[in-house]
C-alpha cells in the first residue's frame, strides 16, 4: 500500500546520513567513553564533536550542552534540578506532559512548592504581561515552551526571557518542537534552559539534550558517576548521541539553505486546499507565527480518532492531540485550553510535515482527507448539511 506519513511532530525518521554516521558506533567504535585507552578516546572524541554540533546549532558553548535520554528527561532535570521545597514555578497550560506532569509532581509533594499555570488566548499564545503578573517574591523558575506540539504555535519567549531575566528568575523553555524548524539561538531568547530531543529533528529516539546556562546550579536527577560534568550520570548513548549530533549539523545546514520555507509552502497547499474542499472546517492557531510544519484543522461533525483511523486505512498517517484515558477520549488540554468546544477539540487533527515530504505526498491528502470527512460525516448522527453551512 502507498504510505504518506504527515505525523512528523510524533517523530522523524532517522536520515541516512545520520544513520551512516552512527552505524560504527554499534560496531568497532564500542568503547565506554569513560574509559582511558584507545577506545575510550575514540568515543569520547566522538561524545564530544557532537556536542560542539548540538552547541552550534543553539548558538551556546559546548560546555553548556547536557545529553540526556531524551525530551522529557531534558524537561524533567531542568525543572526538578533548579526548584527547591518553598519555590514558586510559573508555567503555561498548553506545555507537553512533560512540563505539566512534572509540575504536578512538584505540587503535590508536600514540599510547599506552588505552580501558577497562566493561560492562552483563542489562538494558543501565552501573553508575556500575565507571566510578570504571574512572578512572585519566591519564584525561582518560569518554563514555557518555545513552539506547541499540537498547533505549531510559537511562544513569545524573547519577551518572557526578559521579563525573567529582569525579575532574576530561571527561564527554562522546551524547544523540542522547535529545533531544526526556525533558528533556536539561547541568547536571543535569553533562556537559562532548554531542551530538545533528537527523535523530533531525524535523530533516533532516546536521546535528546539540555542546555544549561553557564553558572546554573542544577540538583542531578541520577546519582552514579560523574558523566556529563556530575549533570546526569550513567555511561553515555554514544551511537544516539553521535547520531543527535549529526542531525543538528544537517539541521542548521538546512536552515541556513532555506529547507523551511519549502515546508512552509507545502503546509500552506496543504491548509488552503483541505478548507476550500470541507466545510464547517478551519485551522486550529491561525493567524499567529507558527512552526512551518505543523497544521492543526479541525472538522466539525466527526470524531478526531476516527478519522485518523480511516485515513490510516488509506495509507495517511496523521494524529490527535488527544489522549485515551480509561475507555473515553479526553479532547486535547491545548485545544480546550484555547477555548475550543470540547466537541471540535475532538474532531481536530494534526497534519505535521517533515523534510522527507513531497508535493505528491500533499496532494495524497488533499484528495484523501475531503472524501473520508464527508464519508464519516454521512455516518455522523451529529452532521446536519444546514448547520454545517450556517456555521
Ligand atoms: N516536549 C515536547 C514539546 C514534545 O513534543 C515532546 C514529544 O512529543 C517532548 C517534550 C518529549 O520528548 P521525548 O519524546 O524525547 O521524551
């Protein structure tokens, strides 16, 4: 069956180059880059030309660079290694569960630890004048996310960098889903953390990193030896941190030639051509700088899960935002968030493009997805042609 993948914010296959250049690293470059003979130096040496390639592409010192398992371990040290029992966080509602979840922790643990989630208006931006309304005399970390996983949404995080940076609170910010898409540079964003993951930038899964700002004290989460400058401690994934490395160095390549605005295009097709052929259907974060990959339609009348599962019969995989929680699917908290109905909040999908795409692969789900909304809608109880076309 022909296959077109357009769920690129799940994640990303593994380029060749990247899989090229890791592929001796499983083989006769085995060695603990820990160890002081030959083959420990050839990892190590290898450990850290990766990590001089993850600096440059977020314009920091090498130094600075963490490498950790991945996206969520990132989110995880820098938010339980900066706060301290008594802390003040301030966080958004539409961050990834990776945030949210370890603030909850926080919250919960009986250490007198207190969140301040501020909100996000209709087109899913955090307003920098509520996370200054948000500070306290007790915050020590403010953590919003650069780009959402759900809209594509870009944050203005210059802005909340410097209210931080005037009040002297941490700013921590997830940039897992916004590496390799618009340029990430730390000190534009005045960020004292950020994170990113290798599987969303054609990197493998399980790998992923933290910046952390010269001169930041961070509590480790692990306990062992002392890898990663006593950071995180455990022996180094050398194969998916060499392999993160290359995808950073291709990434910056790509954005320095431009690779994005040709996403964007295909993106924009992609949007234009579904809203013109669907009615009662529209972009969820319209209207704001977004990501260039990501489009988020909602299509009233259907279930988000069943049309994902229809179009996956015909070979497009696309997503939800939402999750399945004991037998019910809970609409997405980003989409509800931004004040979306719960009932559109389900009948929404995400369309995420990557470099692997085509035109053809865009004009696969231009065809596909009008005939299988109108399909389901037909089957739709809820579906009435005269509110569709009064809506
Ligand atoms: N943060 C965001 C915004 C994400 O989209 C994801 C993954 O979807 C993560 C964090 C978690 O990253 P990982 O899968 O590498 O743990």
């Amino acid at each position: 069956m022909h296959r077109v993948y357009l769920d690129n914010n799940a994640t990303t296959p593994v380029l060749p180059e990247v899989l090229e250049a890791m592929r001796p690293y499983f083989g006769d470059h085995f060695g603990n880059a820990s160890s002081i003979h030959h083959h420990g130096q050839e990892t190590r040496a290898a450990v850290e030309r990766a990590r001089e390639s993850v600096a440059e592409l977020l314009g920091c010192r090498p130094a600075e660079i963490v490498f950790t398992s991945g996206g969520t371990e990132a989110d995880n040290l820098a938010i339980f290694g900066l706060v301290q029992p008594g802390d003040h966080v301030v966080t958004s509602t539409i961050e990834h569960h990776a945030v949210l979840n370890s603030c909850k922790h926080l919250q919960f643990d009986d250490r007198g630890i207190e969140v301040t989630y501020v909100p996000v208006d209709g087109r899913c931006l955090v307003d920098p004048a509520d996370v200054r309304r948000a500070l306290r005399p007790n915050t020590k970390l403010v953590t919003i996310m650069m780009a959402n996983n759900e809209t594509g949404v870009l944050q203005p995080v210059q802005e909340i960098g410097r209210i931080c940076a005037e009040a002297d609170v941490y700013f921590h910010t997830d940039a897992v889903q916004a590496a390799s898409k618009i340029p990430v540079r730390v000190k534009d964003i005045g960020c004292d953390l950020l994170s990113i993951s290798g599987h969303k930038i054609h990197a493998p899964q399980g790998v992923g990193a933290l910046y952390v700002r010269k001169g930041t004290t961070l509590e480790p989460r692990f306990f062992g030896g002392s890898h990663e400058r006593s950071r995180r401690a455990g022996t180094e994934n050398v194969p998916g941190i060499v392999g993160l490395g290359n995808a950073a160095r291709l990434a910056l390549q790509d954005l320095e030639n431009g690779e994005q605005l040709a996403i964007a295009a295909l993106r924009d097709r992609l949007e234009t051509a579904i809203l013109d052929k669907v009615e009662a259907a529209g972009v969820n974060g319209v209207g704001t700088p977004r990501v260039p990959n990501t489009a988020n339609i909602y299509f009233d009348y259907i279930e988000g899960e069943a049309l994902v599962i229809a179009l996956d019969l015909k070979g497009l995989a696309v997503s939800t935002g939402a999750a399945c929680s004991s037998g019910a699917i809970e609409p997405s908290h980003v989409l509800t968030a931004m004040g979306l109905r719960p009932d559109r909040a389900r009948a929404s999908l995400r369309f995420s493009l990557g470099k692997q795409n085509s035109a053809d692969d865009v004009d696969f789900a231009i065809q596909l997805v009008p005939a299988s909304v109108a399909r389901l809608r037909e089957l739709s109880p809820l579906y009435n042609k005269t509110a569709a076309v009064s809506s």
